[in-house]
C-alpha cells in the first residue's frame, strides 16, 4: 500500500508528525510509539487533565451557588420568597448545566443533548417558576451542583499529586543541574577547562528514581482517563435528557412516521383503485351496456363484447386480489411467513432461496412488517441488483426477529442515498426495529432486519 506525506510546505507537516505518519491508503495516522508510551505527550491527555483541573474550581462554586440558594429558599418558604428563590436556584443551575456541557464538549468530546425545554402553559413569572419546579432537568441539575463538589475534590487531588509525583521523579536527575545544593552528596562539578559536569555519588538512586517517575507518568493519563469516566457518566446522566423524556420524544417521532406511512399507503391504496380496478370496471359497464344495445339488433356482435367483458371482468379480479395482498396477504394470516414469504419470493425475477426457522409465529403486526420488508428488498433486487440469485433467511434470537435477504448483484446499495431503503429504515425504526445494509462496490449485498419480538 502506497504511503503519501502531507506537504512539507505546511508548517508542523513531514514525514513524522506527532510520533507517528500518514498512511494515504487508509487515511489514519499510523504511530510509531505504542499508546501507553504515547499518552502523556497526547492532546488528549492535557485537554482531560485540564479538565479534571478545572473541576475543584467550579465543583466549589456550583456547590457554594445550590447550597445557598436551596438553603435560602427554604429558610424562606414561610413567605411568599422562597418558592421564586428556589425557582431562581433551579433556573441557575440549568445554565451552570450549559457551561458543563459545553466543557465537557470541548475537553472531553463528549456530545450530550440539551434536557427538554420548559413548558409553560402561559407567559409570565409564575408560569415560568412552575414550570422550573416541574421540570425533571432541573433537579438532576441541582443534584449535579451537589454531588460533583466531592467528586471533584477527589479527582483534583488524585490527578495532580500523580501527575506531580511523576514528573517531578522522571526529571530528578535534572535537579543535580538546577538545584546543585539540594541534591544530596551529589552535584555540581566545575572542570579544568571550564565545563561543568555532574558528579553522583549514588547512581542507583537516581536511575531507580526516575524509572519510578517513568512508571508514573505513563500511569496518570490512563488514571485521568478513569477519572474523567465518572466526569462523563454525571454529565450525561444528569445535564443530558433524562430516559423518559428520550422516549418520549422517540416515539413522538416514531407515531409521526407511521402517521405518514399510514397516509402514504392510503393514497397507494386509493391511486391503484382509482387508475386500476375502477377505470377497468367502468370501461366493463360501458362495454356491457354496448352489448346490451346490440343484443337484439346483432347477437354475434354483442356475444364478442360480452366475451370481451368476461375477460376485463377476470383482470379487474386479478388487480383486486394484488391489492389486497399489498394490503395483507391472505397466505400470510392463514399459513404464516413461511409460505407467505415463498410465494414472495416466487414472482422474484431472480432465483430465491427461503429458510424461516421459527418455532413459533411473532405478533401479528411484526410478522406483517416483517413480510413486507422482504417483499421490499426482493423487488429492490428484481429491480436494481443485476444480481443472479438471492437468499431470505428468518429466525430469532432470544426476543428479536432477524431477517436477512443477500443477494451477489452489483452492490452500491445505501440508505442515505434516500432511495427506498431510507424510507424501510424509517418504518422498521417505529417499531424498535433496525436496518443493515452491507453493500459493497461489486457486491455482494445483505441486508439485515432486526425486528421485535413480540410489540
């Protein structure tokens, strides 16, 4: 594999940059020193060293800002001050949860969404303070004044005696240079020549010193690291959008799609009645009332528009049927997917073979979804494939439905292309579900569904 290198016209560019190179194939930084020797040198390392620093700072002023407040409110809740000093305390500590996220973005690179807004059901301060003391966010803000104040007191002095401790030791032999007086028998010798030298009396001390430093050192930013974990877990779990508020907002959005997949099939439904079986059985009434004229005068005539008919009545009949099998096809409630999804697969283009392995049937609604998902991708690969055969295969896995349909076409399939792929991810995505595409150049493809079990 070919190795390129940035322009050494770029300033802080070469062949090595930062311990390591640039691999044109794969696009990532290759290194040449393994993580562990790495790691005090990274940026990484400082930004989350900067961020534990900065934590006793802030841990003591969101502590000083709750404790007064709530102790205040409280103190004042036998007037009528303490219900807005408490609102004020609970707004302030929403916007402390602005900065820590933002903090926590910036040195950590940790993304956590905004809580849910307020909702006031009318303007005005009283509605505002309601809707401060109603909200949830609010007092996992509070909680998160309270409770980071220890964490950060014990974060603070752990990261910085390690990291002091350990440099401080790695560079002990510097001492003999810098602080001749106070480095024991040791120290500073001035030549004939004028040069200066060092002169150690015991160098065993000092090799086994800095080597311990060394240990240290390698050792803090995997300490800070574990550190910042928890950092990370207070954030998210109490600055973030709490679980329920999540779901909610989830299945907002799911009840949204199947709103307008409902609506969308509807006007399928209404489209193919319309332009097929309707136009069909009104050219069949204008037909059968021609023959009705002609019945009398020329009976030949009118038995050929009645044949004519006859065979406009059977394809109207046809039609009728697919549409009810788009609807919900009679194989599937009768027989379940095994052999609703072998007719499927039999008016594939393609040669297709089907395995369903299920001891028992899932719930109605998800063996619905689950058929025509299949139908889905099969015309997907009658249509755009190219492929010479193709494979469905069904069967579960502890309390989820798995499908997976592949195909050895051309490849290339992507949901973000927003093809049809886009608008199943979204479907199945209503119901819990979830959608895999692996589809390289060349092929070939699969597509993997996990649906649930039982909705």
């Amino acid at each position: 594999m070919a190795t390129q290198y940035r322009s050494q016209d770029a300033p802080g560019y070469g062949p090595y940059s930062a311990g390591g190179f640039h691999d044109g194939g794969t696009g990532r930084e290759r290194h040449l020193l393994p993580a562990g020797l790495r790691a005090p040198f990274e940026a990484r390392s400082w930004r989350e060293f900067g961020y534990v620093l900065l934590n006793l700072p802030i841990g003591i002023m969101l502590f000083t800002f709750a404790v007064t407040m709530v102790s205040l409110g409280a103190g004042l809740l036998v007037t009528f001050l303490g219900v807005p000093v408490l609102a004020a305390a609970l707004g302030g500590c929403r916007l402390f949860g602005v900065l820590e996220r933002a903090r926590a973005r910036r040195l950590l690179g940790l993304e956590v969404a905004e809580p849910q807004p307020l909702r006031t059901t009318k303007p005005g301060v009283l509605a505002w303070t309601g809707a401060l003391l109603k909200s949830g966010a609010s007092w996992r803000a509070l909680l998160y004044a309270i409770l980071h104040f220890p964490w950060a007191v014990f974060s603070f002095t752990v990261s910085l005696v390690f990291w002091t401790l350990g440099w401080s030791l790695l560079t002990y032999p510097l001492w003999f240079w810098v602080f001749p007086m106070w480095a024991g028998q040791g120290g500073l010798q001035l030549y004939g020549d004028g040069q200066h030298g060092i002169y150690l009396d015991n160098p065993f001390e000092i090799t086994v010193t800095a080597l311990v430093g060394l240990l240290f050192t390698l050792a803090t930013p995997w300490i800070v690291r574990a550190l910042t974990m928890v950092d990370r877990v207070l954030v998210y779990g109490l600055l973030g959008p709490s679980r329920l508020s999540a779901r909610v907002v989830e299945l907002e959005s799911d009840r949204g799609v199947v709103v307008d997949t409902a609506a969308a099939d509807l006007r399928r439904i209404e489209r193919d009645l319309h332009d097929g079986a309707q136009a069909r059985l009104v050219a069949l009434a204008m037909d059968l009332g021609l023959a009705k004229e002609k019945l009398t005068e020329d009976p030949q005539a009118a038995a050929r528009m009645v044949d004519e008919a006859h065979g406009e009545v059977k394809t109207a009949l046809q039609e009728l049927r697919d549409l009810a099998r788009g609807i919900h096809p009679a194989v599937l409630t009768d027989r379940g997917l095994d052999a609703a999804l072998s007719a499927v697969a039999s008016r594939c283009t393609v040669p297709v073979r089907v395995e369903v392995d299920l001891a028992e049937r899932p719930a109605a609604a998800i063996e619905g979804i689950a058929y025509f998902t299949v139908s889905e991708l099969l015309q997907n690969v009658s249509k755009h494939s190219g492929a010479r055969s193709a494979s469905v295969d069904v069967w579960r896995v502890e309390d989820r439905l798995m499908l997976q349909v592949e195909d050895d076409g051309v490849g290339n399939a992507d949901v973000s292309k927003g093809s049809g792929l886009a608008g199943l991810a979204e479907r199945l995505d209503a119901v819990d579900g979830i959608l895999i595409v692996d589809s390289p150049s060349g092929g070939p493809t699969r597509v993997t569904a996990e649906l649930p079990w039982r909705r």
